[in-house]
C-alpha cells in the first residue's frame, strides 16, 4: 500500500522518504538511455521521420545507433549525476510529503486516506512540492542530455559556475511554469490509476492467487506511468523547449533552434511550425521509460514494507550482497546506501528472532575489509566507494543510540590507510579522507580519542613535511585539521577562507 492506511501497518514518513529515494536512485540508472533519447527527440524541430533528409534523429533504433556512433556508450548516461540528485531528492520529497497528506487526510477530515479522491490530491500536491524542490536540478540534467560532443559544460560544477554567471539565478527555473501544470495531473493520476488497478486487481485475482504482490505492483504501477504520461506529455515537451534557452548555440549541430518568450509563445510556435504532432515528440520512448520508471519506484518502494510485514517473502542475504556490489560501483549510491540499509534494518528488528539482512551485511563489509589492499590496487575508485559506504553504514547503524563498536576499528583503519603518503598524493583520497571526518570524525573520536589523535599526527606529518602535495589536497588537509582544532565545528573564519572566499 502506498500512503497512509489506517488499517495496516505503515511504514513511517522517515521509511516512506528512504524508500522513495532509493527507488528513485535504481531506477535513474536503469532508464537513463530512453531518457536521453526522449529528449533528442524532444528537442528536434524537424520532424522525427525518414522521409525528412534534414531531421537527425528518426526513430528509436536509429537515434541509439547514431548516439553511440557519434557520441559513445557514455552519451546514454549524459547529465546522470544531477538526474540521479534530482531521483533521490524528488522520490524522498514525493513519497513523504505523500505519506503525510494522506495521513492528515485521515486525521482531520471524514474521508477513506484509501480513497482514490484523496490519492489523486495527496499525490498532486505531494508533485507539486517535490518539483519546486528539485527544479534546478531538473534543468541541468536537461541541459547535459541535450548537449553533443564536444560538450559545453564538462562537469556540474562548470556548468553551475556558468549558468548563473551568463543567465542568472533565474535560468535554473526555466520550465516551472509548465511542470508545476503538469505535475499535478500527472502524479495525481499516476497514484489514481495506480490505487484504481490494485483495487481492481484484488477484485479479479481470488485470495489464492494473490502471492506475487511484488510483480502486481510492478504491472499496476507500469500501466498508471502510462496513462499518466500520455495525458500530461505536450506540457513536458513545452518545458523542455524552455530549459534549453539561452543554450541554443550547443544545439546548432542538432538541426534548427527556436528561442521562445515564454510558456504561450513557446506553445504557439510548435503549433504553427510543427503542429499538433510537435507536442507529442519522443512520446514513445517517454511511455518505455514511464512503464519501467514509474513500476520500479512502485516496486522498490514497496520492499521495506513488504519487509516489514513479511521478511520470509524477500532473500534477505541477496538484497545485502546487491546493496554492497552496487556501492563498490557507484559512488552516488554508496552515499545513500546507509540510509537505505538504516531502513531495512529497522524494518526487520520487529520482527522476532530476524537479524539475517544485518548480519549478512555485517559479514559482506568484513570480507571487503580483509581484501581492502587488493581492492584499492584493482580499482580506486572502488576503493573510495567502500569507504564511503562503510563509514555511512557506521554513521547510521545504531545499538541503543550509540554507533556500533564491531565497526569502529575498521572504519579507523580505513581512514588510516587514506592517511598514508601514497594516498595523500591522490587528491580522490584525500578527498574522500576529509569528508568522511566531517561526517563521523566526532562520533569516532567519541569512540576512540587515543586513535584519533595518531590519524591526526599522521595528517599533520603529510601537511608540513610531505612533498608533492597538490594545492587542493594541502588546503583540505589544513581545513580538516582546523576542523577537529576547533572541536567538530566550522568556525565563522574558517568558512570564509575555505568556501566563502573560492573563486572559479
């Protein structure tokens, strides 16, 4: 059951913003390619036709093979970074701003929160506010998507840097207008559609046959992203054409570019140049990626309550080993996968005698820890990812509120290891060194101050005597330093020096 539900057993606004963040974060990787093209396609003016000798992309097929030919395999994943921010960030706001209304609904109104009125306004405003929330973040990722080879903005900081310098605050909110009309309807029809086809579905499929609730959620969860979609897709065309203005001369190579006044210009231009088919550009791979989006968020959203309800349905061992494999991989992951870890833990200690997941877990990031050398040698960056990781799972598993003693050696030992000279000359771990202290350096001081006070000894070692130390790496190293000096706290000085004060 998504939203409140007075008559089960629900999972807590906390695990309902858990839940939809790493459903969100999931499911970006796995439909960032239909995403590109969508928006390609989008973006064309010419018609998205063979017959058309002007139009670069056609179809489907033919913009994957022309992407990749041109652009390489790394094309599919443009702007993934700022599309993952804006998954987690939107899934989080969404599903607890949604899991809050309809409890509110239930609290202080007459009306069912199982009802599909109340779904369908809890789910629109729920959108609303998760839009507001991670608009800027929306904008960017359209904007890396859209840009070929060679690429105008090399990474998200430049791309930052030089939006608001050349276009203002303003220009990261191109495109709201359109998106706040369409996200309404949208979300709210997709929680509608999605509450009406499981009602439907507990009414078709006797009591028998109702083992598979996982694959039911995936197939009903599909079927509302589609219906959703297709009634809102002119309005996600419209802001499209907006997020990209000012960005017309890394179109060029793409065929013709329009600049449009606004919202009613923008919509009237593609009427008269393009017709009433312009508003429905990339509609079919925007239904591909809907189906498969919108029906994993549904899916994944729903694992820590079917956790909680039942842990015999779900390996609990595998969901453990997927967790870790996926943060030795990905960074960007590794950063939530405590909280995601947080909430299945959580989810299984009501129940009796179940502790399968923990220690699965536990026993995984021990075997990672005894091959630490070997993994550092064979990949650094996997090597940061799992320090990441381990340190964030430290930061949120919890025995009677205090950090768990099994893991304070190993994350000291980790941190030593970024401590050594050859590390101190890799600005990645030093990186990776310093923002993990800001994370958890109290609490492990808290834990063991003796070893505390040895990292530090090496730390100020590596900053006076070590040679060869990059700018950035001796500037962190004295900021982490004067960090710790003033007690775990950024003095009003230190800010101005180290971040107020940094120009591009």
């Amino acid at each position: 059951m998504v939203g409140y539900d007075p008559e089960a057993k629900c999972v807590s606004t906390v695990e309902a913003a858990a839940a939809g963040s790493a459903s969100g974060l999931v499911t970006r990787v796995l439909i960032s390619p239909l995403d590109v093209v969508k928006i390609r396609f989008q973006l064309q003016i010419e018609q998205l036709s063979s017959r058309n000798p002007t139009a670069k992309y056609h179809g489907i097929l033919q913009a994957v093979q022309r992407i990749f030919r041109e652009e390489g395999l790394g094309a599919f994943w443009k702007g993934h970074v700022p599309a993952q921010f804006l998954s987690v960030g939107y899934g989080a706001v969404q599903f607890m701003a949604f899991e809050s209304l309809t409890e509110l609904v239930h609290n202080v109104t007459s009306y069912s929160a199982r009802s599909s009125v109340v779904h369908l306004v809890c789910g629109g405003l729920a959108a609303c506010t998760a839009t507001v929330a991670v608009q800027p973040v929306d904008t960017l990722r359209t904007r890396f998507a859209a840009q070929g080879e060679p690429k105008i903005y090399p990474n998200l900081r430049h791309a930052v840097v030089t939006m608001y310098q050349t276009e203002g605050p303003r220009t990261f909110y191109r495109g709201l207008t359109p998106t706040l009309i369409a996200i309404f309807p949208y979300a709210g029809l997709q929680f509608f559609f999605y509450n009406i086809l499981q009602q439907f579905s507990e009414w078709v499929i006797p009591a028998e046959g109702k083992k598979g609730g996982n694959i039911k959620n995936l197939v009903c969860g599909s079927c509302a992203g589609i219906i959703s979609k297709t009634l809102t897709y002119p309005l996600d065309v419209v802001k499209k054409r907006l997020q990209v203005g000012g960005f017309e001369h890394a179109r060029a190579a793409f065929g013709q570019v329009r600049t449009y006044g606004g919202f009613l210009d923008c919509m009237r231009q593609i009427t008269r140049e393009e017709g009433s088919g312009g508003f429905f550009k990339g509609l079919s791979p925007s239904l591909l990626k809907a189906a498969l989006s919108t029906g994993l968020v549904f899916f994944w959203s729903l694992c820590p309550a079917g956790v909680k309800s039942d842990p015999s349905n779900v390996d609990l061992e595998k969901v453990a080993n997927i967790i870790v494999d996926q943060s030795l991989k990905d960074c960007v992951f590794s950063k939530e996968a405590g909280r995601i870890c947080y909430t299945i833990i959580q989810a299984e200690s009501k129940q009796v005698g179940q502790s399968i997941f923990r220690r699965s877990l536990l026993n995984r990031l021990q075997q990672e820890y005894k091959d630490r050398e070997e993994l550092r040698t064979r990949s650094l960056q996997a090597w940061i990812c799992y320090v990441t990781f381990i340190c964030n799972i430290f930061d949120y598993l919890r025995v009677n509120n205090m950090p768990m003693m099994a893991l304070v050696n190993p994350v000291y030992d980790c941190l030593f290891r970024l401590a050594q000279p050859d590390s101190l000359q890799k600005e990645e771990e030093v990186d990776c060194l310093v923002l993990q202290l800001h994370r958890i350096g109290e609490q492990l001081e808290k834990m063991n101050s003796q070893r505390m006070d040895e990292l530090f000894s090496l730390l100020r070692d590596g900053f006076l005597l070590q040679e060869g130390l990059s700018s950035l790496s001796q500037l962190l190293l004295l900021e982490i330093i004067e960090f710790r000096a003033a007690d775990w706290k950024m003095t009003d000085a230190a800010q101005k020096y180290y971040y107020s004060e940094v120009t591009d």
